[in-house]
C-alpha cells in the first residue's frame, strides 16, 4: 500500500483528520519533487566536467 492509499484509508476511518493526512502527502510530494530535482538536474550539472583519467 502506498502513501496515498494510507492517507485515503485514514481519512475513510477518521475524516476529521482530513488537513493532518493533506500535510502529509503535501510533505510527501515536496520531498519527491526535491529528491527529482537533485537527481535530474543538479547531480549532473556536478558531472560535465568529470573524469576518472589520472594524468
């Protein structure tokens, strides 16, 4: 089961907790989007000048 099928099924079972399991799967999208980010972009921004030949 998958965060978004946990906060569903929380909310099923309590909706008054409706805002608490929101914040978590805003935390949880914002955490995906940086780890995206980092991997697709800044790591390889570090990588063009790059190489293992030792002179």
């Amino acid at each position: 089961m998958n965060l978004h099928e946990e906060c569903l099924l929380r909310y099923l079972k309590s909706p008054d907790e409706l805002s608490y399991t929101t914040d978590i799967l805003k935390l949880n999208n914002f955490i995906q989007e940086k780890r995206f980010l980092m991997k697709n972009f800044v790591a390889k921004s570090f990588t063009i000048g790059y190489t293992d030949e030792i002179k």
